[in-house]
C-alpha cells in the first residue's frame, strides 16, 4: 500500500510561531491515543487498555492524520501498522509524553503537603541566622518539605515573585505595590558604624547629623538599605558622601574598619572587630522586615503552610 502525504488545505498559519502554536492546539490531545495504539498495532486493543470507545479512537486517529497531512497508520484489517512517518512522529510523541509526565510528577511532588516544595527568597543580611533559625524551626513539624532558597536584594526578589520562581520572600522595606501583598513582621535597630579609632567610637550613642561630613559606605541602589540610608541621612540634614557602593554588609564593615568611611547597617551576629557600632537616637533607625507574595497566587500546602508558620512570628522574628 503506497503512503502518500495528504493535501493539506485547511492548515495556513502566516508564520513559523503561528504554525507550531497550531498543530500544539490541534494535536496535543490525541498524543497519547496515537502512542496507544502505535504500540498495539491493534485499535480495539488500545481502545481496551485506554479505556475509550473504539470509535472515539479511530476517528481521533484519522482526524490526527488530516491534521498533520500525513498518513501514519497502514490499515490491514483491525490490526494497523505505522508508516515510516508513523514511526518518526511516535519517537517525538513518547519524549514528548514522558516529558509531560515528568512535569506533571514534578509539580504534584512539588505541592504535596508532607514533601512539597516552597521558592523562598531572603535578604543578605538575614542569610546567617534569621532564615536559618526560621526554617529549623518550620521543619520540627514538617521535616519532609524541601526549599529553593534565593539569597538576593529587595528589589531582584520581588521581580522573582512576580515571574513565579518565588513563593515568598523576607524583604526590607515591605512592599506597597498593587500586585503584591506585604505583611509587617519585625523591625530592626539600625547601627552607625564606625572605625574603631573614630573619634566618635568612645560614644555609646549618637545623632546620626553628627556624621553629615563623614564619607559613607553604603549597599548599592536598588537595595533596601540604601535606600533607607538616604532616607534617614536626608531627614538628618544632608546627603551622604559615597566613598563605595557594595552588594553585601559585612563587606562594607570590614571596609569601615579598614578606614573608608562610615556605615548605617543592622546589628552583626557576630561582633567584627575593628568597628563601634554606636545607637542612633534620632532620626529613628530601623528598617521594618516583612513577608511579600504575590496577590492573587493560590498557594500549595506547603506555601500555606510556611506563610502561616512566617505570620505567626510576627514580633519575635528577629533577636531583640
């Protein structure tokens, strides 16, 4: 029996994009039935196994050979055979399909309550305590559930959330944006650093104005800390002289120390030395750490779950 391709009319998208979108449209359910009965050989067979009428698959397979255009089945009766064509297209469709299954068992893993996964997102300057205290603690009542851990910047997070790599995030300023929701958990006292042969490193306290003709180091724009820097030194009377713009805060304390200038910063968990880390009774230095989501995004368990666990430390979040 002679395979010839057939005419193909119907099918003239303007482009090589609009064309593949197409044939996904077209084809994507009849996947599996064509797998199904490719392996058999047999309809009835595969109608049997998929557990489908026969007629429903044997006119899905003739609708999928008018679609692609192309013969794929040699008809001998009840039993069928494939065309060179046929085995061509079979090979791209079992990857095809046991990709998707593996996409499917990944996100199903993915929700489960006890194993599922949560994409959490942090600052720096909470990566070596504060989130991992937090998710010991999370995990003495959900030992199974699994974390993607992103260590970044306020602002580079909060665009993850909204491209989807991110569930939740712990973030300095709380986000006040129409597409995401924040919610306040802690605030932390803000320190003025000094080299330790500062003149004013013998001072337990001090007016941040005091530091208007000092040279800072500060954590690069687009970083929340910097900009409650500017925020705070613009409400002190002046704007601050940048000697270096870093990525990281214990960078920035050793730069201190080594004499560069002076840094507005969170408390350290582990004193440097070198440094004086004085109290800054006005203007008031803290920054709020809250949790950020995306508004509208239904939640797996495990997300839930650890989004209750986070809101539930509200005011206890950080060392006091």
């Amino acid at each position: 029996m002679a395979h010839q391709q057939r005419s193909q009319t119907h099918l003239s998208p303007s482009s090589d994009t609009e064309d593949s979108a197409h044939f996904v449209k077209l084809l994507a359910p009849r996947l599996a039935y064509f797998a199904g009965v490719a392996r058999t050989e047999h309809v009835t067979r595969a109608a049997e196994q998929m557990q489908v009428p026969q007629s429903t698959l044997s006119r899905a397979m003739v609708r999928l050979e008018q679609d692609l255009g192309v013969d794929l089945f040699a008809r001998h009766g009840r039993t069928v055979s494939l065309t060179p064509a046929g085995r061509t297209f079979l090979a791209s469709v079992e990857r095809a399909l046991a990709e998707v299954g593996r996409a499917a068992e990944e996100v199903r893993a993915d929700a489960d309550p006890a194993t599922g996964k949560v994409a959490f997102g942090f600052l720096h300057t909470m990566g070596s305590e504060t989130v991992p205290g937090l998710i010991r603690a999370f995990r003495a009542d959900h030992p199974g559930v699994r974390f993607s851990l992103v260590q970044n910047y306020g602002e580079a997070m909060l665009e993850r959330l909204r491209s989807g790599e991110l569930d939740l995030c712990l973030t300095s300023p709380v986000p006040d944006a129409p597409d995401l929701v924040g919610r306040r958990l802690d605030e932390q006292k803000l320190r003025l650093v000094v080299p330790a042969d500062h003149p004013l490193a013998a001072r337990r306290r001090v007016r941040l104005a005091e530091a208007a003709d000092e040279t800072f180091v500060t954590l690069e724009p687009g970083y929340g800390m910097r900009r409650i820097t500017d925020d705070l030194c613009q409400e002190a009377g002046f704007r601050p002289r940048i000697a270096f713009e870093g990525e990281e805060a214990e960078t920035l304390r050793g730069l201190v120390a080594a004499g560069l200038g002076v840094a507005l910063l969170p408390p350290p968990a582990v004193p440097r030395p070198g440094v004086v880390e004085l109290t800054v009774t006005a203007p008031r230095a803290v920054r709020e750490i809250g949790v950020a989501w995306l508004d509208g995004h239904p939640d797996t368990p495990p997300v839930a779950a650890f989004k209750k666990f986070l809101l539930s430390r509200r005011g206890s979040l950080l060392p006091h």
